[in-house]
C-alpha cells in the first residue's frame, strides 16, 4: 500500500513537473496578431505564387517537415523560420510592385518582433534546439540553396501561408486577435 502511495506521489510530482516545463515553454511564445500577418499575406499571395515557375518544387520539404517538430523544439523551430524568412527570403525577393513591397515589410517587422522575443528566450536558456530542430532547418535551407536565389525567395514567399499556419497552430493561445 505504501508502494503504491509512493508511485502516485512520484506520478503526480512528474505530472505538476511536466506542466511547470510546458508552461515555461509558453513564456517565450510570442504574442503577435498572426491575423494581421495572414491578411497581409492573403492580399499578395496570388501575385506572389504566380510568379513561382517551379510548381512541383517545394522549399519547406512537405509539411511533414514542421508537423514532425517535438513541442520541445517549437521554440528553436519557430526562431529558426523566422530568422530564415527574415535573413534570406525577404532580402532576397526583389519586388517592383509597391503595393506588394509594403505588405512584405509589414510581414517581415513583425517576423522581427517575434524573432527578438525568441531571442531572449534562447538567451534565457529557455529555447531548446535538439537535433530534430536542426535537421528540419538544415532540410528547409537545403532545399532553399538548390534553386536559384530569386526563385527560392519566390517560392518561400509563396510557402509563407504554411508557415503562419504551423505558428498559429503551435502558439495557440498566445496570439491576440
């Protein structure tokens, strides 16, 4: 009986630990409106995905690529896209279309705001990168580096859409509407 009291006890002590840890992991998901990103994305996606010539490429590898992601690696995942988009993708399309231009800057500083708050968060040691994490980003740069620069931005830019979506499903509960 006392056997059994102790594995409870030990159960339950693993349990509050497991939540604490998951709640940790929520203070360094950012709040963002990503409604307002996937307006903004929405308004241009048609111009973008029509100038994508390479349809049955695709730069983020399946969406198998971030749905295989651990909770664990949310964080690290999630800093890494945003760091991807905002080092590569964005400064590598050329838009001429102002109107197209405006929407992609308003995308990328609020890809910036989230990215310094998934920052400071990897400084406090609370973002963890495991090795999945790292494979997935390798795969997405990987793939990003066998097309030409201008079509790969092109085409990521048109992959953006999976990307918010894999966010806004990942950081329920932490973006505002």
């Amino acid at each position: 009986m006392k056997a059994q009291h102790v594995s409870l006890c030990l159960l339950g002590t693993m349990l509050f630990l497991g939540s604490v840890h998951a709640r940790g992991l929520r203070r360094c998901l950012v709040s963002m409106d990503m409604h307002h990103i996937e307006e903004s994305f929405q308004e241009i996606k048609r111009a973008i995905q029509a100038k994508d010539t390479f349809q049955n490429v695709t730069i983020l590898a399946t969406s198998e690529t971030l749905h295989s992601i651990k909770p664990l690696d949310v964080c690290c995942v999630t800093k890494s896209l945003l760091e991807f988009y905002v080092n590569r993708v964005f400064k590598d399309h050329q838009e001429v279309n102002p109107q197209i231009l405006r929407k992609i800057s308003s995308i990328a500083n609020s890809f910036l705001y989230m990215q310094k708050a998934l920052q400071q968060c990897q400084e406090q040691r609370l973002c963890h990168c495991g090795q999945e994490a790292t494979n997935a980003t390798r795969i997405i740069h990987d793939n990003y580096d066998q097309l030409d620069v201008r079509s790969a931005a092109i085409k990521s830019l048109g992959e953006l859409d999976l990307v918010l979506a894999w966010i806004g499903q990942n950081h329920q509960g932490t973006s505002t509407a």
